[in-house]
C-alpha cells in the first residue's frame, strides 16, 4: 500500500522512512514551547512539498493546506506573542 502511494505520487518507496523522521522531527520542534515558531515553519515548508507533489499528479491538495492553517491557528492561540505581533482585531 504505501509502495502504490509512492509511486503514484512518482517517488520511489525508499523515502518514506526519511520523510516520515522529518515530519516527526519537524513536529517534536513544533511541540516544543521555546522552538514552536520555527517549528511551524518548518512544518509549512513540509506541507508546501506535500502540496506541490499532490498538484503535480492532479490529486486533492486541500488537506495539506488545512493542517498548515491548523498549526499556525493553533500556535497563534496558545502564544500570546504571536497574538500580539499578529492581532485580528486591533
């Protein structure tokens, strides 16, 4: 199955292990309260290659995007710098 799902997307089956230890990693750095910033970004640079691959074989590009909007709405919630730096309202 997750051999069919690499090439469809046209990588070989050999990345998922590296790609799945970046997401955790990238994911860890965006747990952590002092590095969650760059953890998002990193995270949104993730989410970016996700969608560019899906765009690129024609498939739903959607759910990437709503994690990157889920991430950064949930890191702007819970860092009250973040929310002073990027109000709604003012």
């Amino acid at each position: 199955m997750l051999e069919e799902s690499f090439s469809h997307l046209g990588l070989p089956g050999s990345f998922a292990f590296g790609l799945g230890l970046l997401e955790i990693g990238c994911t860890v750095i965006y747990l952590l309260p002092r590095t969650a910033v760059l953890g998002a970004i990193l995270l949104t640079g993730y989410l970016g290659g996700a969608i560019l691959t899906t765009l690129r074989v024609g498939d739903s590009w959607i759910m990437p995007l709503l994690l990157g909007v889920l991430i950064w709405g949930g890191l702007w919630l819970r860092d009250r710098n973040l929310r002073a730096k990027l109000p709604f309202v003012q």
